[in-house]
C-alpha cells in the first residue's frame, strides 16, 4: 500500500504490515474458541505460563519444607522447556490465588502442601476440563509435559467438533433463510457476484465470510439465481 515512515536515519522505510488480523482480532478468535465462564482458557502453546505452582502451608517452616522439594521440579520443567510460576506470595489466600490463575487461563496448575510432601504427592488440575488428580511427586515434571500435550490437542478437537457441529449445507434459498435463523455457518453455492451477495445481506443479515480452500469443490448452481456456481462457501451473521 505504499505506506512509509521516516526512520532514524532520516530515511523513508516501508512499514512491515499484514492483513491477517494478527492482532487484537486473533485474540478475540482465541478467547472466544477456548474460554469458559471462569475466565480463559489457552492453549498450552501459547500459554506465557504453563504451570502454576501453589504451595499450601501454615507457617515459614512448612513453606520452607515445600520450597525444598519444589525446586527441582522448577528446574526441571525450565529445562523442558516449560513456562512455570512458583507463587509462594503470602499476601493472597491460596483460594484467591486457584481463582485468579483459572480467570488467567493458566493451563496446568499444582498445589502441594505438607501432607503432600509427606505421601510423596501432588494435586493437579487442569484449566481445559478443571479436573482435579493425584500424582507422584516423583517423575511429576514429565508427567506434566505430557498433561499439556494432552490438553493442546484436547482443546483443538473441542472447538473443532463444535465448528463442525455449527456449519450445514443448503441447497435452495428458502432452506437458507430458515437455517441461518439458527446461527453457525451455512455452506452454499453462489454465483460469485456482488449484486447477489448484496441481496443475502439485504434479505438475511448474513454475509460471506469465507471461500475454503479445502472446501467441496464440486460445481453447483447458486441457491438465489441458479445461475453456475465453482464451489459451495460460507455464509453467517457478524454479530
């Protein structure tokens, strides 16, 4: 487009632009795919923190107890790569602190007390399912990696079934009206023509929003004029 701006050197310089929405609108796409009435859920892929972890204790000893054997879990899943936080903050409850990392979206969290570190265990909860489990201390850093792999591909198949749940085919105009009342998207063959993506609107409050690139590609006639169609697309209100 054309766009410059003058640089440190007193230079013109093209900006560096996209027009993929990779901005607030993928944001936006992102929360609104995952998240849930406790606040957001994300993907552990791109998550800024992994895992959480809270210590329960009644006094300095105990939290000192806990750190101890807390601290080659941190290392070890730092080693793997993993984002993780220790909040041992005393300034906030720790019902207040499962609260606040829920409604962060924090993929994995652990709470380790004293009885914990006396059986050797941990509890786990996962944001995706809010699963609460039990594990062994030991080997927990690898169990976790795996958890989050888990959790990656649960999400994604989760919103996928439900954008497949929410899309449906039509093949005449009338269908088309009754079904976009319904919401999701509908699947249908256009003529490629503006007039007629203008009428859709005008009649319906729906607009194209996408051509697949994957999508069946099998030739029909447009639900509105009949006229030849190359391939069926996707239609739905913006709300």
């Amino acid at each position: 487009f054309d766009v410059t701006f003058v640089n440190k050197d007193n230079l013109p310089e093209y900006v560096w632009a996209n027009s993929w929405g990779v901005s607030t609108r993928l944001m936006g796409a992102l929360i609104m795919s995952h998240s849930d009435d406790n606040g957001l859920v994300l993907p552990p892929h791109l998550a800024p923190i992994q895992v959480v972890i809270v210590p329960i204790y009644k006094n300095a000893e105990q939290l000192k107890q806990i750190s101890s054997h807390i601290e080659p879990i941190l290392l070890q899943l730092k080693e793997m790569g993993i984002s993780v936080k220790y909040d041992d903050a005393d300034n906030r409850r720790p019902g207040f602190k499962f609260a606040d990392y829920e409604l962060k979206g924090v993929p994995v969290r652990l709470v380790v007390g004293a009885r914990d570190i006396e059986k050797g265990t941990v509890e786990i909860m996962r944001r995706d399912t809010l699963e609460k489990s039990e594990a062994p201390l030991e080997g927990i850093a690898g169990h976790v990696k795996a958890l989050l792999e888990e959790i990656q591909t649960h999400i994604y198949r989760k919103a996928l079934a439900h954008r497949q749940e929410m899309t449906r085919t039509v093949d005449t105009y009338d269908e088309f009206k009754k079904e976009i009342e319904k919401g999701g998207f509908i699947l249908a063959h256009w003529d490629g023509t503006t007039e007629t993506e203008l009428k859709i609107k005008e009649d319906t409050k729906a607009t194209l929003r996408c051509i697949p690139l994957d999508g069946d590609t099998t030739p029909g006639v447009c639900m509105v004029t009949g006229r030849p169609s190359k391939q069926r697309v996707i239609f739905a209100r913006n709300y």
